[in-house]
C-alpha cells in the first residue's frame, strides 16, 4: 500500500480517536459499558470514572496529536525512503502507549 495513503488513513484515525475522546476529557459522560476508558478501576466509583476518563483523554489526545503531526510530515515529503514508507503502516500502534498509560493511571487509584 502506498504510504501517501497510509498517513491519510493513519490522519483520519488521529482525528476520529481526538475527537471521541473530547466529550471523555470534558467530563460529559457517564458511567456506562460501551463509551470511555473501560478498565475495572473506573467502575469502583463515580469519581474513578471521571479520574480515569479525564486522564486517559488526555494521553489519547496527546498520542492522537503526535499520530497527526507524523502523518502529515509523511503526506509533505516529496521523496521518501522505502523504511519511512513502510514504518506508516505501524504508525496507529502508538495508542499502545495511551492504553499502557492509562491503565498503569487506575492501578494507582
């Protein structure tokens, strides 16, 4: 697959993982099963979930912000090397890192 195309996708993914995790970040949703940061710490308590939430919103924005910036210094160069090109494939698992962090955050609570 072209890498022109990766980065779009790898793009689109930043921006769709940022922006569900807006309404997270704000504090607007409550505990449930389906939509935030799903780990069992979160459902001991209200104030867990809300913790939680907050914190790992801001580790996926973070990561979606970082995922975003290097998809578009892929899309921008002209030329690129067989190594970068293949490296976009890889790219989406940077939110290995947020998950990581966010877990390691609930454990702490």
């Amino acid at each position: 697959m072209d890498s022109s195309l990766l980065a779009l996708i790898n793009l689109i993914v930043a921006l769709l993982v940022g922006s569900l995790c807006i309404p997270l970040l704000l504090g607007n949703i409550r505990m449930n099963h389906w939509y935030g940061m799903r780990v069992s710490e979160a459902y001991r308590s209200n104030e867990n979930w809300y913790r939680i939430n907050f914190w790992g919103a801001r580790c996926f924005i973070a990561w979606s912000i970082v995922l975003a910036l290097l998809s578009i210094c892929i899309l921008l160069s002209a030329n690129l090397n067989q190594i970068i090109g293949k490296a976009t494939a890889w790219f989406a698992l940077i939110y290995f890192i947020p998950v990581y962090q966010t877990w390691h955050f609930s454990k702490k609570l």
